[in-house]
C-alpha cells in the first residue's frame, strides 16, 4: 500500500513503528501510535537524513499507519459490542481501487453493510 501510494514500500518505517509490539504485546500501541510533534520530529530527521525532502513522505506513512490501525480497533470493538445486532453508527474503510482512506458513519441494514464489504474487498483485488 505505501509503495503504491508514494512508491517507497518504507518497510523499515513500519517495523519500526511496531517494533515494541515484541516487548509490550497488544499494548505497543501505547508507543509510536500517536501523533506528537517529538515523534514527528525523529521520522522527519531521520528519513531527511536518508533523502532530502523525504521526511515529510514518511511523517504521512506514519500517520496513515497509525490511523488503520486505530480504525481496525475501533472496527473490532464495535462487532464484538454489536454480534447479533444491526451495527448502528459503523465505521467502515477501505481502498476501492484507491489508495485513500473513507468512512461511512450512519446505520446500515445488514444486508447492505454485506454489500458495503463485497464492494471493498472487490476494489482491493484490483
Ligand atoms: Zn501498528
């Protein structure tokens, strides 16, 4: 996704945001999941340092990482707080056939929260 999005795969920038992960488990989210201007700092000056000007590029992978993942959570909380029941109030994201985030915040009838789903994972098989 980041290659097609900025053509850098910047795999190194996505290990190092989970790196703690192997420390903290679940909880790694409490570190380099968030936006400070500390951390933007340390990715703009490092990636600089890699190429000029390539910092900013990564400052926004980063902050597109952190926001997937904080919307899968979100996502995984509202179907286990929801099982049986119309999702009211759902988010719902992907890339169909772009390479952009979108929600939908509304309530859906089951059969068209399927669709909503089909209709995502057909855009990302393309
Ligand atoms: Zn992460």
């Amino acid at each position: 996704m980041s290659r097609k999005r900025t053509g850098r795969d910047f795999r190194e920038l996505h290990i190092w945001i989970d790196e703690p992960k192997e420390e903290l488990g679940i909880d790694h989210h409490s570190k380099r999941h968030f936006w400070s201007r500390s951390t933007e700092k340390e990715i703009v000056e490092y990636w600089n340092k890699k190429e000029d000007g390539i910092g900013k590029i990564a400052v926004e992978e980063w902050l597109f990482h952190i926001a997937l993942d904080n919307l899968f959570i979100l996502f995984k909380k509202v179907e286990y707080n929801n099982p049986m029941k119309e999702k009211t109030n759902f988010l719902s994201f992907g890339f169909p056939g772009g390479d952009f985030v979108y929600y939908e915040d509304g309530k859906h009838e089951n059969e068209i929260m399927k669709r909503i789903f089909e209709i995502i994972k057909e855009g990302k098989k393309q």
